[in-house]
C-alpha cells in the first residue's frame, strides 16, 4: 500500500497532511510481463555465450599469415575463389603432393 498526496507524490503511512489535502491511498502490484522474462533469458544466455567464447580457440588460419596465403593461394584470392569446383579439386591435390627437392 503505498500513500500519496493530491499532486501524487509518494508520502510516509503517518503523513497527516494538511486540512485540505486529501491523502490518496493505491495498491500495486507487479508482475513480469514478456518483455521483462525475454529480457532475462537473453542475459542468462549471454553468460553462456561469453563462457563460449573463453573455451573455444578461432581457427588457427586467423591468425597465421602464411596459413592465410596458402589458402588464397589453392582456393582464390580475394574471395573471388578463381572458379568452381574443379579448380578447388586442383589445390586440394596440390596439397596432398609431396614436396619435391629442386636438386633432384
């Protein structure tokens, strides 16, 4: 139960006014709505989602300039990728070769 003067603001139970001040007395009561159990789901799961990120390494070709390359090297650069299918089956045997020796 919450007390109120006339212009609304909120006053102690004991609040005796003055003479011509009437004290209005309101009951509320709240309850989550959607809005608020959304909102509360979404921030446990983004604990969950930094948890993630802390456990899980990014691919090492993010990191590794000459992993980088090669991969441009066999698939496009650019993202332009240089063709469809049979030039990636290309660079795909490319890498499983064996390395010759050039004095050979």
């Amino acid at each position: 139960v919450y007390y109120f003067a006339s212009n609304y603001t909120v006053v102690p139970s004991d609040y005796e006014g003055g003479s011509d001040e009437p004290i209005v007395v309101a009951n509320f009561s709240w309850e989550p709505g959607t809005g608020f159990i959304c909102l509360t789901v979404a921030t446990i799961l983004k604990f969950f989602d930094l948890v993630g990120h802390c456990l899980i390494q990014t691919p090492s070709i993010t990191r590794n300039k000459d992993e980088k390359l090669e991969y441009h090297k066999v698939f496009g650069q650019d993202g332009e990728g240089g063709g469809g299918a049979e030039q990636q089956e290309e660079g795909k045997a490319k890498l499983t070769e064996e390395p010759t020796n050039a004095s050979d």
